[in-house]
C-alpha cells in the first residue's frame, strides 16, 4: 500500500513540507511505528519531536514502484484533500489501469485491522 500522509502544521519556518507519501505491507503497523516515532523517517521523527500531528489522508493499492513515482513528482499537496478541494486522482486520462484507493469504511477497517 503507498499512503499520504497530511501533517497539521508545517515542520519548520524554513522546511515548509507538510506531506510524506510511504509505502509499507501493512499500513496499521506502519503508522503505528510512525506514531511511536521508531519508522525511522527523519521528516516524522521531527514533526514528532515537535509535536505535530498527521492525518492519513490517501492511501493507494500499489506498490513501492508506485511511491516511487509520486514522490518523483513532488508534488503531493496536489493529491491531498486537506490542502484542495479537487485533489488530483492518479492516472485521471485512463490510458493506465488506476491503482484502486482506499477511502472511507475501508481505510479505518486496513488502519485498524489490517
């Protein structure tokens, strides 16, 4: 699964990311380790440290190919329904096979159960 996660606040005054894409086989692990702040991702581990929340706002069926390519784009604010009010969709034109996203039901049922 590759995920986005949207944090509340910007990390500094001077690195004004507020979005992490990741990739993990189990996403309730992964965000628990990120809650823990022990995934090793330095970007979470300092909004951690300063005490900034995040919100997992999008999450893909893919692969770390997939996450890959979204973290080439730089461009995940675009994604991210917090930040537009028409968030991009992957592969809008239809010319590749959409990954499926997660939403809704589903995302709280593969947060907490999966």
């Amino acid at each position: 699964m590759v995920y986005l996660l949207h944090f509340h606040d910007r990390i500094s005054p001077n690195h004004t990311t507020q979005h992490y894409v990741g990739f993990t086989d189990s996403l309730s692990d992964r965000i628990s380790d990120h809650l823990a702040g022990t995934s090793g991702v330095a970007l979470i581990r300092a909004a951690k440290q300063r005490g900034i929340k995040f919100t997992v706002v999008r999450v893909w069926r893919g692969n770390r190919k997939l996450e890959r390519h979204l973290k080439k784009l730089k461009n995940a604010p675009k994604f991210c329904p917090c930040c537009n009010q028409k968030p991009w969709e992957l592969y809008p034109d239809g010319k590749l096979k959409p990954a499926r996203e997660v939403t809704g039901n589903r995302l709280k049922e593969y947060l907490l159960f999966a």
